[in-house]
C-alpha cells in the first residue's frame, strides 16, 4: 500500500513516517515552513507546497497513493491577520488542491488531522463527536471548513474519508514555535526560565502521546470509511497540574508567572473516545505520567546537544532533501 503523507517533517508528521516506515511505501512532503529534517531519520522528504495545485498534482501522478494522510497545516491560535490568512490558505486552500489530487489519481482514501479546536468551548463533557461544532479560533475555523471539504470532494471524488479531531498531542520532537503548552513548559524549565501560564491555569485539556496518535493515524489507513473520530487521551489536566508535574520531573522550584488569558483558548476540554475504540480499534496506550517523563528526557537531550547539535543535525538534515 502506498501511502503519502502531508506535514511529513512536522512534529506528529514525522511520527507517523515512522509509524508506517517498512510496512507501507511511504512519501513523505512538506514545504519544510516548520518541519525540519532531523525529525525524520533516514526517510526522504520531498519538498512540497500544498497550495501550489500543480505541485501537488505532480507529485499525486508520480507517487499515485493508494491513500493520504493529511497532516500538513498552518497549526495554532493566530496572532496576526497575516498568520489568519496564511492558515486559511495553507488549511483550507492546500486541503483542496490535495483532494483534487487524489480524486484525480484514484486515490482510495484521505484521512485528514482535524483538531479538537472544532468544537470551541465544550457544552458538555466529555466532548463526543455529534458535539455541535462552534470554533472560537480562524485555526478551528479552518479545520472545521477542511472537514467539510473533505466529506464533499469525498462525494463527489469517489474516495472514502477519515477524519481525525486530536486533542492536545505532546511527545519527543515537538518546537515551541507554534505554542504547544508542554514543549513551552520544558524548554522553559530546563532553561532555567520561570513557566508562564495565560490565564488561572485552572483551564484543562486532554492531552496525547505523540506516539499513540500515529498509532491512529496508521489504524485510520484500516478501518471502515466514514469515521470521525476524537483521539485524545481521554481524561482533563489543568494546565497548573500539568506545570506542576513539568517541574517535578525537571527538578526545578521556580514558581510559575500567570499572563492574561489568550483570545481563543478554549477553557475546558476533554474527549470522549468511544468512537474511536469502537470503530478505530484505538485507544491511549500511553499515561500522563509516562509521556511526561520520555519526553522529558528527548528535551534533556537536546539540551545537551547544545547550540553545536542543533547547527550539525540541521546540517545532516540538509542533506536529505529531495526536490519532486
Ligand atoms: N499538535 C497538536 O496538538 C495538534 C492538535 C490537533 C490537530 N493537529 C493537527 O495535526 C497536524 C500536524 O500538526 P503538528 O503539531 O505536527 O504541527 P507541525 O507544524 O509540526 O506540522 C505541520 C507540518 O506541515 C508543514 N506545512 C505547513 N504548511 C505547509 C504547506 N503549505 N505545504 C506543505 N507542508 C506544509 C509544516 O512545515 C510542518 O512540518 C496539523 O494538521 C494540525 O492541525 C495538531
């Protein structure tokens, strides 16, 4: 079966390259905006804009999948008219062109990363998926507008469709750069830098191993059509809890800086994850606790390696790109 995969440099990207690598063919692309190479290890990446419709054609006729996971986006809470635009033409706009594709190719199957920010402020909890969908974010807006575009071209193109809501995906490999609560609160923990937390910190969320998500993604190449489902690890955390155990397995007592809270964080969440047990076959495997403490030691790491490592990985990493 082959399998391309968008956002292939990206952090949950690069996990799920190698959640296939071996039992699938594997393309990877990305346009490399804020994946980096040294995430992959020894699969090759072709450079790829999703929103250049002919590129994406080119590289569908060449590979010709058998399926798509389709992970490649603008991710986070935009803090710029600019980054809006930018998401809704790389999350909207570049899913469109990758759906043509695959109805043009024959593709079987899209599975698209949808995010649980589709739900915006949860009305009840759990969130299931029949939750009705009101987005506080343009980024929730967008993943919502792809979904929908998704189900249509789907329709109409004649390929079966997964959609994916993740929660708040963490793990080894994950940059601060788009915002992630956690790489934020270990970086800034082993840097000797104070936490900061927006907001009371009494906010929760459901966060998931990176490495059990691409379990899902690969379990979505397998299971019936149709599905939407959460992936999530089905139990709230308090962003204060969450900071709490960050210092604990960094060993540091500096006390956290509350900032006011952002525009567009949602205040609770946590998902129900009954859909994707029953149609997935997929649950967590891996506890708060246990995800923590890994990925803990991959920040220590890259600590370690200090300036140098990260100019000679990046170096390493260059020489790996492949042009389509
Ligand atoms: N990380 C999370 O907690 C989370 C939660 C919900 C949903 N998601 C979704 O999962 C997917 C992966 O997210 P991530 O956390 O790995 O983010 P990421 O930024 O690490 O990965 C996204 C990848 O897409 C690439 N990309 C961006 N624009 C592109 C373009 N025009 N053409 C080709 N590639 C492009 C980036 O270079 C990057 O490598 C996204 O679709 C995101 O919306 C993530």
């Amino acid at each position: 079966m082959r399998v391309l995969v968008t956002g292939a440099a990206g952090f949950i990207g690069a996990h799920v390259v190698e959640a296939l690598a071996g039992d699938y063919g594997v393309m990877g692309v990305d346009d490399f905006s804020s994946g980096t190479l040294e995430r992959v290890g020894d699969i090759a990446v072709q450079r790829l804009d999703v929103t250049d419709p002919d590129a994406v054609m080119r590289a569908f006729r060449a590979f010709r999948p058998d399926a798509v996971l389709h992970l490649a986006a603008q991710v986070g809470v935009e803090r710029s008219a600019a980054e809006a635009d930018r998401q809704l033409g790389v999350n909207v706009y570049g899913t469109m062109n990758v759906l043509q594709a695959a109805a043009a190719c024959g593709t079987g199957r899209v599975v698209l990363a949808s995010s649980a920010a589709v739900y915006g402020n949860p009305r009840r909890l759990p969130v299931d998926e029949d939750h009705p969908t009101d987005p506080l974010s343009v980024y929730g807006r967008t993943k919502l507008a792809a979904e929908r575009l998704v189900r249509e071209c789907a329709r109409d193109g004649g390929f079966e469709y997964v959609i994916l809501r993740l929660g708040n995906v963490y793990g080894p490999r994950q940059r601060r750069e788009t915002g992630p609560v956690v790489a934020s609160f270990f970086l800034d923990a082993l840097e000797g830098r104070g936490l900061t937390i927006f907001g009371d910190g009494l906010q929760t969320r459901d966060f998931v191993y990176v490495r059990d998500v691409a379990q899902a993604f690969r379990l979505a190449l397998h299971c019936p059509p149709g599905v939407v489902a959460n992936v999530g690890g089905g139990s709230a955390t308090s962003i204060r809890d969450l900071a709490e155990m960050v210092c604990r397995l960094v060993g540091t007592s500096v006390r956290p800086r509350f900032a006011p809270p952002r525009p567009g964080d949602i205040r609770a969440s946590v998902l129900a994850g009954d859909v994707a047990r029953r149609r997935l076959g997929w649950k967590a495997a891996v506890d708060l606790v246990t995800g923590l403490r890994e990925t803990c030691e991959w920040y220590r790491g890259l600590a370690a390696q200090g300036v140098a490592g990260a100019a000679s990985a990046t170096e390493r990493a260059r020489t790996r790109i492949s042009s389509p």
